[in-house]
C-alpha cells in the first residue's frame, strides 16, 4: 500500500468537530406539521468517525463545549456511547444571548416530497475552537494520530476555524500523521470570505494525504475545472469525473488518495449510490451506481468517507477501501441517527454483496 501509516499511535482518528443537535420529526412528517420530535446529538465529522469507533478503532474528537450546559451534557454522553474520546475547553455561555451548540431542525422527506433543513447557528460554540486551546505536540508528537480528518465545514465556519485547522494539519505532517480532507464547500460560510478561504483550503489541500469532494467542491474551494458538461450517460459522466479528478491530482501531487461519490435521486426512499476513487497513479476505483433504499439520506456521504478511511487504517488492499466505504455509506441512509452503527464488518461487507437475508 502507497499509503504508509505511523504505527503505535494511541489514536487510529481524531476528527476536529463542532458538535450540535438535529431535531426531526418523527414518522418521516414536514417540521411545519409536526409536533413530536426526537433529538440527537450530531456532526458530520463525528458520523465519519463513528464507523471507525463502532467497528473498534480509538478515535478523539476535537471540539468545544458551553460549560453548564444540559445540551452538552447530552453531547458528551452521545460521544462516549459512540466509544469515542473527546477534548476540548468549557466555554461560558454568557448571557442569554451568548453561546449554544448549533440546532439543525430537519425532516425526513418521503417518497416524492423531498426533506427540508433549516441550519439553526447563532452563537454557535464551535465557531470559537481555538489552536491555543489544544496541546497538539502532546496529541500528535506524543500520543500520535495515523489520520486526521478535516472538514471545509470547520474549515470555513469563522476566522479562528480557519486558522485551528490550518494549525493542525501542519502539527500532522510534521509528526507524520496523514491528512485527509473532505472539501465541503457551503456558500453561505464563503460569502465575502471567498480569497481567506481558497487561500487556507489550497494550503491544507497542498499537505492532505486524501482529498475527498464533488465537483462542486473541487470548483469552488479550489479553482480546479469541473468535469465537461454532459448528459451523456453515467459511463460519459465518469469519465468527466476522471477529468477533473487528473486535474486535481495534477495541483496537488502530495496526495495519493482522491475520492467523490456519485448520486442519483430516484425518490426519497430510493438512490441510486456509486462512487469513485484513485488511488497512486492509476489505480482507479469505479462502484456504478445501484439501488439502495433510504430511510433518511443525512449522512450518506460521511458514511462513505468513514469506511474509505477505515480501510485505509485496516491497511487492505485499496479496491476495498470504496467499496467498504460505498457500504457503510448505504448503511447510514438506513439508520435514523445521522451516523452508520455497523456491529462489525461483516454487516457491511453484507451491504456490499446485497445480502439482506436474516442472520440467525
């Protein structure tokens, strides 16, 4: 494998995060209608996370917390029943116009009515996460990290997460641990910050040992030309992906892993779901998109990218890595927590094979 991890490291993952709460109503009803909800404690950088976590793996959250806070409360333990560690300063909330965890009000979708989200982030804790909070020669240089995985959520979420991200990912490739870094343009986040950003993103792309996006992302994060504008046919557009995919490997050489998925919406409760990966120079990875059946779709892509990631860290042969990651992918569209709960490989190697039948 290309990909050399460190070995003897406490930590198989550490992911920088800013935790929240997504709000959904219950029975797949619009939020407008409703009025029974369930709570869960979220973020995209925990779901990758927690295939890693849930299948055995050690892996710390980076994050902040308001001190006092009952919604933090619920968070730590969300994190703990997750099997993952976690550290971060206590913020004071302040007044009652001061800082909270973000909310995400969203529904389900069914069938043809498509899910809405509304991103509730006025105040929000994460906003303020801070490099000189953190001891990152004690967590990379002494406990050690094979992976860190950076979001462009955190990345662009304010000034100071610009720079707690910058920071970190030169503290990684200079103790060695590898970067991966999942794009994830927002054009809220970027509006009047768009040169701050590209120029920040570019860096941390520029030392990332896995660079993960769509087409979108890799366009407006990075300047880099999508793929040709088509309609062709699914055989045409991958191609146009493998385009682009070049050209971003051609900006940046230093990594060696280049992932995006690929979606098509039939209805709410059925996608089609593939995916694409290169891994060295020309070992490309092709999953042709399939049917697979949605319960909730939040979550579907860090699903992929946690068990790409995973099978990165479980050192297999890389045809693997995107097809565990197309699996657990699929598997967290199944679940109603944002995140996959795998109770161990096999179950997702099952996905992968389209075994549905009981296990007894």
């Amino acid at each position: 494998m290309s990909l050399e991890l460190k070995k003897d490291c406490k930590y198989s993952l550490v992911v920088p995060t800013s935790m929240g709460v997504r709000i959904t109503p219950v029975n797949g009803q619009p939020v407008h209608s409703s009025d029974m909800f369930k709570m869960q404690a979220t973020s995209a950088e925990t779901n990758v996370a927690s295939i890693a976590s849930f299948l055995g793996l050690p892996v710390k959250v980076l994050t902040t917390f308001v001190k006092g806070s009952p919604v933090a409360k619920f968070i730590k333990s969300n994190l703990k029943s997750r099997h993952m560690d976690y550290e971060g300063p206590e913020v004071e909330q302040g007044d009652p116009w001061g800082y909270r965890h973000q909310f995400n009000i969203a529904d389900s979708g069914y069938g043809s009515r498509g899910p809405r989200v509304q991103n509730d982030r006025a105040g929000e804790v994460g906003r303020t996460l801070n490099v000189k909070d953190f001891d990152l020669e004690r967590i990379f240089g002494q406990e050690g990290v094979q992976i860190v995985h950076l979001s462009g959520l955190i990345a662009a979420l304010s000034p100071e997460t610009s720079t707690f991200c910058l920071e970190i990912a030169r503290a990684a490739k200079k103790y060695g641990t590898r970067i991966s870094f999942d794009l994830n343009y927002r054009a809220s986040f970027w509006k009047g910050r768009d040169k701050e950003l590209r120029e920040n993103f570019t860096e941390i792309a520029s030392v990332s040992d896995i660079l993960i996006g769509n087409e979108e992302d890799f366009q407006l994060c990075l300047g880099i030309k999508g793929p040709e504008a088509g309609g062709k046919g699914i055989e045409e557009e991958i191609e146009g992906f493998k385009g682009m995919i070049g050209r971003v490997k051609k900006a940046f050489p230093n990594a060696s892993v280049f992932a995006t998925t690929l979606r098509e919406v039939v209805n709410v409760n059925e996608h089609l779901w593939g995916a694409i990966m290169l891994e060295g120079d020309d070992n490309w990875q092709v999953i042709m998109p399939r049917t697979i059946n949605v319960l909730d779709r939040i979550g579907g892509g860090d699903g992929f990218v946690g068990g790409l990631l995973y099978g990165i860290l479980k050192d297999w042969n890389p045809e693997k890595w995107p097809q565990f990651g197309w699996a657990t992918g699929a598997m967290a569209t199944t679940f109603l927590t944002d995140y996959a709960q795998p109770a161990d490989e096999d179950m997702v190697w099952s996905i992968w094979e389209g075994n549905a039948r009981v296990k007894r």
